[in-house]
C-alpha cells in the first residue's frame, strides 16, 4: 500500500493551515480560508464568500463550519 | 492510476474532542469552493447547507422537496442533487459525481456520506491516531464486493 505524497493542493495548505490556527472564539461559525489567511468566523457563509471574492478574485476558498465543543451526532 | 492509492487525512483539532472533517472540493458546473466536510459512515447521502449550494450556483427552486430521517427520527427537509466531489493530493486525483442532499436550513455542517464514497473508497477511521484513511479500490476488489453481495 503506498500513502499519497507529493504537492500539497491550494485546499490542503489552507486546511493544514486552518488546523494550526488559533480557532478559539470561532466554535459554532463559519471561517473562510483563502491563500492561508483567515476571514471571519462569521454566522453566515455569504459575508464571507463575498470578501474572499473581493480580496482573492482568482482563488478558491476553503469553508469550514468550526464545531462546537459540545458532543456531536449526526 | 498505481494501485492501492491512499489518501491520508488528520482530524480536523477541534476541543475537546478531534473530528473527522476533511477537506474536499465541490464542483457544480465551472463554480468551485472548498468545503470542510464531517465524514460520517452513519449517512446514506451527502448533506450540504442551502447556503453552500448557493455559493455553487445551484438552481434548486425546481427540485422536490423530500424528508430525510436524522437522529431522534427527527424528520429534516431536504431537496435531493448532485455535484462533483474532488479529492485532489499532488499528481492524484480523483473525481465522481455525487448525490447531495440540500439542507434548506443554511447553517448545518456538511456532512460526507457513504454513497458513493464508500463504494469507491475503503475508509478507515484511525480513530486512536486522529486519522482518516481512503484507500482507493482497485476494480478486483469492486468485483470481489459485488459477487459477495449477491451471494
């Protein structure tokens, strides 16, 4: 079995990125991740969506739904 | 494409426990956006909030509304799509048109289901490591799973 190595992508490097952000404050909200910075937290996804399309109108943004501290079941 | 490819992911360091969320790209038509969805093995389908299938420009106003049962028996409206999910690491890439189930309520956490993830991919949760593991199937496998399940 062979693990899959080689060049991060642009959405693993602002996920690896995300992982070793300080999220504290931002549990239960969205964040945006694009080009290692972060944008938000925020309640909605669309205010977020817009600065990124503002500030980086050729990249794709990561969105992530920071989970809360409480347990989970889906 | 070498066999037995797998792709590595690590929880997602949320306090206090670690979850299993990964990072994927959705596509719908050319709109793009990365999204850090909760692999659960407990749903049939993909589930994202209406607000991500905005960002993707999906028309949904024509699609049926339709209940999908959650935890509690708890009925939630969902309308039913599909999109392409993209697990990209280096020279690999792997691409497959999804089922979704569109949450009207637009701030749950997107969730990654079994179909047809799990059809495609043997997924091992390395839960003592915080690690999640694709590894991808190789078509004798597929034919092994399919004789099996019409036994």
């Amino acid at each position: 079995m062979a693990m899959v190595e080689g060049e991060l992508t642009e959405t693993e490097k602002n996920f690896g990125w995300f992982t070793q952000a300080n999220i504290k404050g931002c549990e239960g909200q969205w964040v945006a991740i694009v080009d290692g910075k972060m944008l938000g937290p925020n309640k909605k996804i669309e205010p977020l969506l817009k600065e990124a399309k503002k500030r980086y109108p050729n990249k794709v943004p990561l969105v992530v739904k920071v989970p809360t501290e409480e347990p989970l079941v889906a | 494409m070498r066999d037995h490819m797998v792709l590595s992911y690590s929880y997602f360091p949320s306090k206090p426990l670690p979850r299993p969320i990964i990072p994927v790209r959705l596509r719908h038509n050319d709109k793009l956006l990365d999204v850090g969805m909760l692999l659960d093995s407990g749903s049939d389908f993909s589930m994202i909030p209406v607000s991500i299938s905005e960002a993707l420009g999906m028309n949904i106003e024509g699609l049926k509304k339709t209940k999908t049962i959650g935890i509690g028996g708890i009925p939630i409206e969902v309308k039913m799509s599909e999109l392409d999910l993209i697990l990209k690491r280096g020279r690999e890439e792997y691409e497959m048109s999804i089922p979704v189930q569109i949450n009207l309520n637009p701030d749950v956490i997107p969730l990654l289901g079994r179909i047809p993830l799990f059809d495609e991919f043997d997924v091992i949760f390395r839960q003592w490591k915080n690690q999640i593991n694709l590894k991808r199937m190789v078509e004798k496998d597929k034919e092994k799973r399919r004789k099996r399940s019409r036994k």
